[in-house]
C-alpha cells in the first residue's frame, strides 16, 4: 500500500464567473470569509498531514506566486508548475504539467473546492495500492447547491463505474479531491485528444479499468465555488468549519 504526504493543487483557471466579485484578480486569490481561497485549501491540508505542494498556476500566476510570497504560508514547502495552455485547453493538461514535478503518491484538490481538513486527512489514510486512485464522494444529493454544474459519478461496491457532469442517472458527486497513484498520468495521457483532456475523461478511464475506487465523506461538508451564488452558499455552510484559518487582518494583500 502506498501512503502520501504530497498534494498537488490545479490552480490554473480564470474563473471568469467570479469576476463581479473577484475584481479579475486570479480565482485562487478570491477571498471568502476573508481568506484567500488558495489560502483555504493549503491550510486545510496542511492540517490533515501534507508537507509538501505541487500548485500548477496559469492565469496571472506570477500574482498567485507573489501573495504567496508575502502570505503566512511563505515558509511552506511548494513547487510552482506554469500551464501556459490554460486558456485554451482542459483541467487534465493542468495536471499532466506536474507530472515531472511528482514521482509519489500525492493528495489532488482544486483551488476553489473548500473542505474539512479531516475530510482530506481520513482520505489519506485509506490504502492505495499500484495503478489505482481514490475519489471523495459525496452522496448527499439532496445538499448539492447546483447539480446542473457538479461533476457526478455512478458508485458499486465501493468503485466509481462512471464520472461526468452530463451523467443522467447517479447515486454521488465529485468532491474535487483525490488520492493518486502516479498511474493517472498515464490515465490522462491514453484519453488526450489532439493534446487535450479533461480531468474526468482520465478518471473515467482509470474506472474503465476498476481502479477508481470511491470514499463516502458521509457528513462532512465541502463546497466548490465557482459562481458569486456559490460564494454566499459556503458562507452559510462552511464558516463553523475554519477554525484553523488565520484572522482576515493577518492576511497578505496582493
């Protein structure tokens, strides 16, 4: 079995629906309760047992880079990743850009998913073994702010079977946030199209194949913002949950 204190964090995207509220600063950068979104995500699983970051950056990533700089989490171990094709291509590219960047097991969020740490911790310390990957799933359909947008998924026996966000019938939901064995790169790679590729088009190939195996969160909270409605739903949701972020005045400023 093979464990992971490693996570890479896709951060590449311009998260143009965000732009009423974002004043076009890079979506990581977004402020919610008054903490950066990628401020969120690493100190979360910074607390769940990550040492180490690989962020894969794009739009405006030198912005991304120099808060981080000037942020309480300057001394963290990270490895920045440029994807200049961010503009034009899917979520998969993102990560296959890491790929020089992690040879290991690691932890794969997004930027704009926020989550209890211990809900990246408890799928950390489920058993992975070679060529496989692990996906947090959320069966509480009925919680879901905007179905039309998630990413959902068929589960059996505690695999995936299928992934996608056009899936008709579906019993969960992406949470955004696996455990990888370095296999996905591979998985992506078999399923680009003229260079491109989705990061669900490689999960479902890793499914195809009975290696997407599937982790209930049961209660825990999490929530992906994509949209301003998004924003204002996790504040109702998720503000019991951080605790552990710094006070909005000890914040860095880009």
């Amino acid at each position: 079995m093979l464990s992971a204190n490693v996570a890479v964090i896709l951060a590449a995207g311009l998260g143009s629906r965000l732009n009423s509220v974002s004043g076009y600063l890079p979506k990581p950068l977004v402020h919610f309760e008054g903490v950066p979104l990628l401020q969120h995500v690493m100190t979360a699983a910074k607390q769940a047992g990550i040492e180490h970051f690989v962020i894969v950056v794009g739009y405006q990533g030198d912005v991304v880079r120099r808060w981080f700089a000037a942020s309480s989490l300057r001394t963290t171990s990270v490895t920045w990743v440029e994807n200049t094709d961010y503009y034009h291509k899917k979520n998969g590219i993102s990560l296959l850009k890491a790929r020089h960047a992690v040879d290991q097991p690691f932890l794969l969020m997004m930027s704009d998913h926020i989550f209890e740490p211990e809900t990246a911790a408890s799928l950390l310390r489920q058993p992975l073994h070679k060529h496989e990957a692990i996906l947090a799933v959320d069966h509480k359909l009925n919680c879901i702010f905007d179905m039309d947008d998630a990413t959902k998924v068929v589960c059996a026996d505690d695999y995936v079977i299928s992934i996608g966000k056009n899936l008709k019938r579906y019993d969960a939901v992406d949470t955004g946030m696996f455990l990888c064995s370095p296999a996905v790169f591979n998985a992506l790679h078999a399923v680009a199209n003229n260079g491109d590729c989705s990061l669900s088009d490689g999960m479902q190939h890793i499914a195809s194949n009975r290696k997407l195996r599937a982790y209930d969160i049961g209660d825990a909270d999490w929530q992906d913002i994509d949209t301003p409605e998004m924003l204002d739903f996790a504040q109702l949701q998720m503000s019991v949950h951080l605790s552990h972020l710094p006070r909005p005045e000890e914040v860095a400023n880009v």
